[in-house]
C-alpha cells in the first residue's frame, strides 16, 4: 500500500513538473507572429507595430495579453486608446481608437489640434499631414484639453462643415483662414481660394473641386465667395498672380 501511495504522489509530482515545463515553454516561445492594425488613419500600421512591439518580450503572447489586460497601455499622440485582439495564439489584431481632430493653430512653437468642439487634444511638435492649419483666429492663453478660448465658439461649427465638406469632396489644403467677419478661405499650393461666408458653402466646394484640375500648375486666387447656385452663369473669377 504504501508503495502504491508512493507511486501515485511521484505521478502526481511528474504531472505538475511536466505542467510547469510545458507552460515555462510557452511562457518563452509563444510568440506572435502576424499583427493586423485596423482603425488608424494618422499612423502607419507600421508606425503602431513599431510603438506597440518594441522587442521580442513585447512580442511574447503571455507578456502582451498580461500588458493589455492589467497594464496602463501606452500614450499615443493623437491616440484615445486601442485594443489587442487575439486571434489565435500567434495573430494579433490592434484596433486603434483616434482621437477627433479637425485643425490645428499655431502656438509658441507648437502646433495644437483641436476636435469638433474647439477642445485642445493634442500639442505637437510637428504639422500632421493631412488636417488642415486654421488660421485667423484672435485666442489668449491655450492649455491643453480646455477650449480654445476665442471670441465667438460658434466658429467650430462652421469649422466642422468646412473641413467635411473638404474630406467629402477629397480636397487637401494647407490652410484655412478666417477674417474678424467670419469670412473664410482657402490655401492650396500656389493658390488662394476666397469663399466668403458659410451661405452656399456645399455649392462652393463642390465647384471647387471641379475647378481643381483647371488650377493645377497656376498661382492666383479664385473668387468664390461671389458664387451663386441659383445663377445659371458662371459667377465667379480667377486671378492669376502677375
């Protein structure tokens, strides 16, 4: 008997020693070979592999699923937060959760982007390609997460239709810029595009884009802000620079 109970504990005491190995094992050499990264605009999926996987622990599945779960993920510009997805124990799907951003301005040497409602999310060092400068507006003191303290908040709104309207339509600019009378305009490469007031505004950039391939090579200014959809004929101008 006893002998059958010794038998029986060294059995016992294998399986667990065989257990531990076989998970010391996976602890080490599971590691995630293919990452899919869906929801980024702003970043490359390189770029969130790069930032997200540094080394080979990073890459380690038990690593990174205890890091996602029970860790403070990593701050991300321009990033609300993401999440990792297994999908089997070598695949991995990051799904990132951008950060609205519709302009930004420029402040002592930064560029500060702002969302829909005119809220700081970000102080960058350096101009992300493809959100617009918005220029023009009078602010005193900005601090991050608060709202860009302007004169009239009413702006955003019209901001927030403008830059839509652009990305609707696939127009890239490098500036958009408002007078003290809420008046707006456009900055494209060599051309400056006057659009006046909000009225008509879908019309105007609508004819914009179809200008666009017209205006390509030349520097001058084109007068929308005269536009008039209820006109049959053609009621707005081109400037070129002299």
């Amino acid at each position: 008997m006893k002998d059958t109970k010794k038998s029986r504990r060294k059995a016992k005491l294998m399986t667990a020693v065989s257990v531990l190995l076989l998970g010391a094992v996976l602890f080490f050499f599971l590691q995630i070979k293919e990452i899919k990264v869906t929801g980024n605009k702003k970043y490359t999926a390189e770029q969130i592999e790069s930032l997200l996987f540094q080394d080979g622990w990073s890459r380690n599945a038990a690593v990174c699923f205890y890091r996602d779960r029970f860790k403070e993920h990593e701050q991300i510009p321009f990033v609300e937060d993401y999440k990792i997805v297994f999908t089997s124990p070598f695949k991995v799907e990051v799904i990132v959760y951008e950060k609205s951003v519709v302009g930004y301005v420029s402040y002592m040497g930064s560029y500060l982007y702002f969302d829909k409602d005119g809220i700081v999310v970000e102080s960058f060092s350096a101009r992300l390609e493809g959100i617009p400068w918005i220029a023009g507006l009078k602010f005193g003191h900005i601090a991050l997460h608060q709202p860009l303290p302007v004169e009239d908040s009413r702006v955003f709104d019209e901001i927030l239709t403008l830059t839509q309207m652009l990305s609707t339509h696939e127009i890239t600019v490098d500036e958009v810029r408002y007078d003290a009378h809420g008046n707006a305009s456009l900055t494209i490469g060599q051309v400056r595009v006057v659009l006046g007031s909000n009225d008509q505004m879908n019309g105007k950039i609508s004819e914009l884009k179809d200008q666009l391939p017209v205006l390509e090579g030349l520097s001058g200014t084109l007068y929308l802000d005269t536009y008039n959809e209820a006109e049959t004929v053609t009621s707005y101008r081109f400037v070129k620079d002299s």
